[in-house]
C-alpha cells in the first residue's frame, strides 16, 4: 500500500536481492517527503542501538539495515524492502519496557529477513519492466496508511491480491522474533505482553499494529507456545536502568505531548 509509485500488472519471476534494495531505497525516498520524522540524536541512536543488536543476534543478513522513528499517534510499524524499518512514537511510549519495543522491532526485522516482501511484490512484478519501483505491501504495513485514511500526502495504491499471504507472514515474523529476542540478550516475553496491552487497549477495535492480521487470541497464545518450547537462559532483559523512560520522555517533550506545567 504505498505511495505514488506506478502499479505493475502481475507477472512470473523471482525478485532479486539488488532488486530488492533498489525497491526499498525508492520506496523510502517516497516516504521521506511524506512522513513527520524524528530527527533527535538521542532518540534516534536509543531505537538504532536496538535495532542493531536484533539484526546483529539474527546474522547473516542480505540487507543492510535502516531504523527510522516517525512522530505519529497512530500503534503502528513496518518495514519496506530491504531493511527500511520504521517505528511510530506511539510504539515507543506505549512500552512498558524495553522488550516490548525490542520485541516489536524483532517481527519488523523478520518480515525483512524473511524477504515477506520480495515473496509479495513477486506477484505484482512485470517481468518486462525489470527494475521500474511499483506497489509496496499493503499488507505488510502492520494495520497500514490504508486504514489511516489521508495520513499520507499524496496517492496511496492498495494491492488487495497479495492479501491472502498476511496471517502466514504475520505469524513467520512473530515467530523470527521469538527465536531472535534471546540472542540479542531481550526477553520474549515482551512481545506477548506488549499484544495483551494492545488489545485490553482496544477494545471492540483493535489498534493499528493488531488490526488486519490474525486473531490477536491466536497471536498470543502462538507465541507463548514458542516461548514455552525454548530453552531460556538467566538474564535476559525485561528493562534497561531507566534507558526507555528517558527516551519516551525525551519525545514527549519534543513533540508536544508532555502535559507537565
């Protein structure tokens, strides 16, 4: 679902690794004019240090990766071709601790790492047009600027035919994360607790990172069930001595949000 770029018919044909960073490095030029980034050093470097330690814990990788904060209300976060991973405010202050975000950073890595999108965008190439940039995923946006209704300046492209393949790819990258989480020195289990914080949150309708993917009950249980099956060891981390706390009032007081006198 993104952004200006023109619609390819579908085709055969396997897209390919520099294909791939191509794509995503187009994709993320559409979306720099288009979104509110975050530009703080201190801030920026917290969610990179994360991201860099998951990617790290999940080597060898294709891609070389880019973590972006975006300054927006909405639960939200996606990745794009070939490592572009964005993450909204909203995520960071919603945490209750760091392997909360970690843990949502960790699925956004594996629908990368996993090439979700390369397997989706394959279905929407025109083998003839090799390297012209066409749709990226509305499916993969985690709940999506579709359903945000005019948060994008400019057109957005919905690709209703490569829907079928989310819960499948939901699930994968909730699975990547699980498996990821502990090598980079996180708990697991942040995952899990930060889906019950966005569902009792919800309500009768589920928040942007829930909303058009599998069943939020499944999700959960799923995941506790890999959780279950591993073998943790002691130490892993749930805090990080205040770090978060700083960060989510660093960007309160930045953007507004702070409401202190």
């Amino acid at each position: 679902m993104l952004i200006g770029l023109s619609l390819l018919q579908p085709a055969c044909g396997s897209l390919s690794v520099s294909e791939e960073k191509q794509l995503g490095a187009e994709a993320a030029r559409e979306l720099e004019g288009q979104l509110d980034f975050v530009r703080d050093k201190y801030i920026v470097d917290y969610v990179e240090a994360i991201g860099r330690q998951l990617v790290t814990a999940s080597s060898p990788q294709q891609f070389d990766y880019e973590f972006y904060v975006v300054d927006d209300d909405t639960l939200n976060a996606f990745a794009l071709p070939a490592g572009h991973i964005y993450i909204h405010t909203a995520i960071i202050l919603e945490a209750a601790n760091v392997s909360e975000l970690a843990g949502v950073m960790a699925h956004e890595v594996g629908h990368v790492a996993l090439r979700h999108v390369a397997k989706n965008y394959n279905r929407q190439r025109n083998t003839g047009l090799l390297y012209q940039l066409g749709v990226v995923l509305s499916s993969l946006f985690i709940g999506g600027y579709a359903a945000a209704g005019g948060q994008l300046l400019g057109q957005i492209a919905a690709v209703a035919y490569i829907n079928q393949f989310t819960r499948e790819a939901e699930a994968e990258a909730d699975e990547f994360a699980v498996g990821v989480l502990p090598y980079a020195g996180y708990d697991p289990n942040g995952l899990v607790t930060f889906f019950e914080t966005l569902r009792q949150e919800g309500g009768a309708q589920a928040p942007e990172f829930l909303s058009s993917h599998p069943s939020t009950e499944n999700r959960i249980r799923e995941t506790r069930a890999l959780i279950a099956a591993l073998d943790l060891g002691p130490g892993l981390r749930v805090t990080d001595a205040g770090g978060l706390e700083i960060i989510q009032r660093r960007i309160r007081l930045l953007t507004g949000r702070d409401s202190t006198p």
